[in-house]
C-alpha cells in the first residue's frame, strides 16, 4: 500500500510559477515510478508528466513540454512538479500518481490539490 499526499497549490497568475510536492509513504518508494495527471472541470482527467524510479526517465504531455519539470528526492521520498509560465488552461486539480512503471496504469491515487491560474 502506498499513501500520497500533495501540497503546494493555490492561486496564481498567468505566466507565474508554483511547484507541486507529493510526499509518499508506505511501498519503498525508490522502486515505484511516480507521476503526475489533472483533471479540469468538465474534463477527463488527463496525464501530465511521469518519472521512473531512477529518475532516468520522464515522460511529459505536449501541453506541459518546455514549462513543466518533474523530479524526485528518493532520501526524502518525495516527487516534484515544477510548473513555469502558467497558462489559464493549467487550471486544474492535480493528482499524484504511483505506478509499477513509467508507462503502466497507477496503482496509486493522491487526493489531489487545486491549481487555479488567472489570466
């Protein structure tokens, strides 16, 4: 079992910059690829970056390429979502994700936290 907890949202405008943390717990996390998806309201959710266990591989949705950098602190047990240059369209609940892999479906769901940019 593995629990995610994310922080770091709020309200920002556009063209600013928020990073998001996931803390996780349980399952050793230096094994377990991590991620991120969000969904806006009225659509689905959707993925948004993703990291292997390494950290040697990540992966990014178009929409995020060039603004959005994932990371991950394995001694501290913990992912990052560094968002740059936020746009309206970033506006969204994002959710922490755990996984087997890099490419297979989460196994683990956070909570999820708001991220609200202005234009």
């Amino acid at each position: 079992q593995v629990q995610l907890v994310e922080s770091g949202g709020g309200l920002v405008q556009a063209g600013g910059s928020l990073r998001l943390s996931c803390a996780a717990s349980g399952r050793t996390f230096s094994s377990t690829a991590m991620g991120w998806f969000r969904q806006a309201p009225g659509k689905e959710r959707e993925f948004v970056a993703r990291i292997s266990w390494s950290g040697g591989a990540r992966l990014y949705a178009d929409s995020v390429k060039g603004r959005f950098t994932i990371s991950r602190d394995n001694g501290k047990n913990t992912v990052y979502l560094q968002m740059n240059s936020l746009k309206a369209d970033d506006t969204a609940v994002y959710y922490c994700t755990a996984s087997s892999t890099i490419t297979t479906m989460p196994n683990y769901w956070g909570q999820g936290t708001q991220v609200t940019v202005s234009s």
